[in-house]
C-alpha cells in the first residue's frame, strides 16, 4: 500500500513498476480482441496513459492488473468500431463510383497496383 500511496502522489516510478509487471497481460488482451499487433501496441499505450490518468478512481491496487486489463479491453472495441466505420465510409464511397473508377481505385488500394 504503501507504494500504492506513493504513486498517487505523482511518483511515477512505481508506476512504471506496474506498466513493466502488468504489460505482457495486457498486451495479450489486446492482441486476442485485435488480432493486430501494431494496433495492441498502441491501444496499450493509451490503455497505459488512461490508467495513470484515472488512477485516483481504482479502489483496490490489488486490481490494478484487471482494472487496466478492462480498461485494453474498453480501448481494444473502441478500436475496432472505428475501423468498422472507417470500412463503411470506404465503401460507401466506393460505391458513389462509376464502375470503372470503382475498379482502378479498389485494385489501387487494395492490391497496391499503380493507377496504370
């Protein structure tokens, strides 16, 4: 407890102590909703940020390895959302395309073909 009371007290050094025992935890959280790699990483480091940011909010520092799991997990669907919505605005203006721009931008992009 008695780091616990230090970390609040904006040492972050015993922060960082949690980040080095609870991170492979929590980066495995991310990668089994993600299924990316990069994309754990970063959701991670701000699952990481909002935790040192909320940190007056955990009650019990003996969750603080659940409590920033949940709080990946939170971040990871966030995550996945916005790329859910960003792949509905993409089509959606794939869609707004002639068919034969539709195609030399879908094999552009997609399959990294030059516009020739």
């Amino acid at each position: 407890m008695r780091r616990w009371s230090r970390m609040l007290n904006g040492r972050t050094e015993a922060f960082e102590d949690l980040v080095h025992r609870h991170q492979h935890y929590a980066y495995g959280t991310a990668i089994s909703v993600l299924s990316d790699f990069e994309m754990a990483q970063d959701v991670v480091q701000e699952a990481f940020l909002a935790a040192y940011q909320e940190l007056e909010s955990l009650r019990d520092s003996t969750r603080f390895g659940a409590w920033v799991c949940g709080i990946v997990r939170h971040m990871a669907h966030r995550g996945l959302r916005e790329i859910a919505r960003a792949r509905d605005m993409v089509q959606s203006a794939l869609a707004r395309l002639t068919g034969k721009n539709r195609e030399v931008v879908s094999l552009h992009y997609v399959e990294r073909l030059s516009y020739a």
